[in-house]
C-alpha cells in the first residue's frame, strides 16, 4: 500500500512539473508525441536483431554516449541561460516535426521520414531547453543522439556508398577474394564481376555478404569507444579504421565458408550460416577479436605512457 501511494505521489508531482511552466507545457506535448513513435523503432531495432543485424549496438552506443553527456554536464547546462529568440525558433521546430510526424504516422506511415520527424522535435528540445550553444557545445554527441533515433542507419549509408561508388563495387572485390581463397585451399574457384564460380555451380555476392554492414558496425564501434574513453581524435581513428579493416578481413573466411555450404553440404547448411543463428555467430567472433585487440592496445599504451613518465 505504501509503494503504491508513493507511485502515485511520484506521478502527481511529475504531471505537475510537467504543466508548470510554458516550456514545461512544450517538453511535455513533445515527448509524448516522441513516445508515440517509440513501438515503431522498437519494432524495427528486434526486427534487425532477429534478422542478424548488428547495428542495434550503435543505436544504442549513440544513445548512451548523448545522455552520458548530459548527465557529466548537468551543472553546466543548468547555468545556461536560453535566449528568447533561440526558445522560440525550438518551439517552431518542435511544431514542424510533430506535424510531419503526425502526416506520416497517420496517412503515409513511411518509417524513415517518422524518424527524421522524430530527429527534428528532439533538435527542437535540446534548442528551446539550452539554446544554439549547446549544438555548438557538444556537436558530435548530440549528432550521433539523433542519428540513433533512425532505426536503419545501415540503409542510409549502403545508398550512400552505392552512389559515391560504381554499383556492387565491394561485392565484386569480396567474390574475387573469396574465389582465391577457396583456390588457395584446393578449390577450382574464379570470379566473374559479383559471382564465385565453380565447377559443381556459382553463388552470388551480394549486398548482406560483402561485409559493408559489419565494418559499418565495428567503425562505429570505433567512434563509441573513442569517446566513451576520452581517447584523442588520432587513436579514435585508428580504432574506426581497424574495425573496418578486421570486419572485411573476416568476411573473407566467412564467403568461403558460405560458398562450400551453398555447393557442397545443401541448402539447409547454407540457410543456417547465411541466417540469422550464422550471421549473429559471426558477429560474436567478430566482437570478440575486435574488443580484445583493443582493450590490450589501449592498456598496452597506457602502460607504456605510464612507465615512460616514471
């Protein structure tokens, strides 16, 4: 009886910050409608997970490293006085993303451009609540935040290199180096622009396969770590650059085994290494190599830095 007096105490003291000023008034209509879209990214993000997808980790990474922000500079943001005029423009924006919202939720119901609504009353928050400077303050924590609200960032991306490359350009390089391996060990394996080729049949690269989706996590991976650990900008590359490398490195294996299941141990081995049980496997290892490697990197130049100034 006492817990549920005290919930219901909690609760009227929350509706009543929530309505007691003007601004409260507008966080409060905002986030309400931001929860509205909340079961739909919900929905999308176990749907990439039961899929074999990796990128709910950078949704999340980007999530996490915006509210560690926040909270590490609550006193800071406190001090901030807003100016009426960048309070307003937040309200204008806030306005304009709940009525995208709204169409797209309501009529249209097209997924990404809720998110980019969604992404816009958020931006409207953080401008009314803290003002211009805190995009000015914290650009990049506060750029991955809303990047996290999208719940296909792999999609975005993938178009993005198709149109800045020649169509299927890694899916052909992945195919030529899968068919050297299989020759490697044995194999009478060729390429031919996105297919392996051998004599028993081909199998075809394609987008899933070609390793872009991992090295997109694991470059991400790199960026949350980076900042995670206060690392400076030169090692927060490196880090980003040795997961893409490692992640395409190791798809290598990964075609190689595919092709031998897809020619030589049937049609349910193939499904199972190309599925969703394969595909979260070699996330896992892929995980795994990526995050000893470099925990022992940054212990081993912490170690160094530390003796060296002994």
């Amino acid at each position: 009886m006492t817990l549920r007096k005290s919930a219901k105490n909690r609760a009227i003291q929350l509706l009543n910050q929530s309505t007691k000023t003007a601004h409260c008034r507008w966080i409060t209509i905002a986030i309400l409608v931001i929860l509205c879209y909340l079961p739909t990214w919900g929905i999308g993000i176990i749907n990439g997970i039961w899929n074999g997808s990796a990128q709910s980790v950078l949704n999340f990474g980007f999530f996490g490293l915006g509210i560690q922000v926040f909270l590490q500079n609550q006193k800071t943001l406190r001090s901030w006085s807003v100016q009426k005029d960048d309070r307003v423009l937040g309200y204008l924006i806030i306005v304009m993303g709940i009525i995208s919202f709204c169409f797209f939720h309501g009529i249209q119901k097209i997924i990404s451009l809720q998110a980019l609504s969604v992404m816009v009353i958020a931006a409207g928050i953080f401008l009314s609540t803290w003002g211009v400077q805190v995009f000015q303050k914290f650009p990049l924590s506060i750029g991955l935040f809303l990047v996290g609200i999208y719940p296909d960032i792999q999609l975005v991306l993938t178009r993005t290199c198709q149109f800045l490359t020649s169509p299927d350009l890694l899916e052909c390089i992945m195919a030529r180096l899968g068919s050297l391996g299989l020759s490697g060990i044995g194999y009478k394996a060729t390429a031919q622009a996105a297919y392996i080729l051998l004599p028993e049949g081909s199998v075809f690269v394609g987008s899933g396969c070609s390793g872009f989706h991992m090295a997109m996590v694991l470059t991400g991976m790199g960026v949350l770590i980076g900042r995670f650990m206060t690392l400076t900008w030169r090692k927060t590359f490196g880090l980003m650059l040795f997961g893409w490398a490692l992640s395409l490195v190791l798809n290598i294996p990964r075609i190689m085994l595919m092709s031998i299941a897809a020619i030589h141990w049937g049609k349910d081995s193939f499904d199972f290494w190309h599925g969703p049980i394969g595909g979260q496997l070699f996330a896992g290892l892929l995980f795994t190599i990526y995050y000893y490697v470099v925990m022992w990197a940054i212990d081993r130049k912490s170690t160094s830095t530390s003796a060296s100034k002994d």
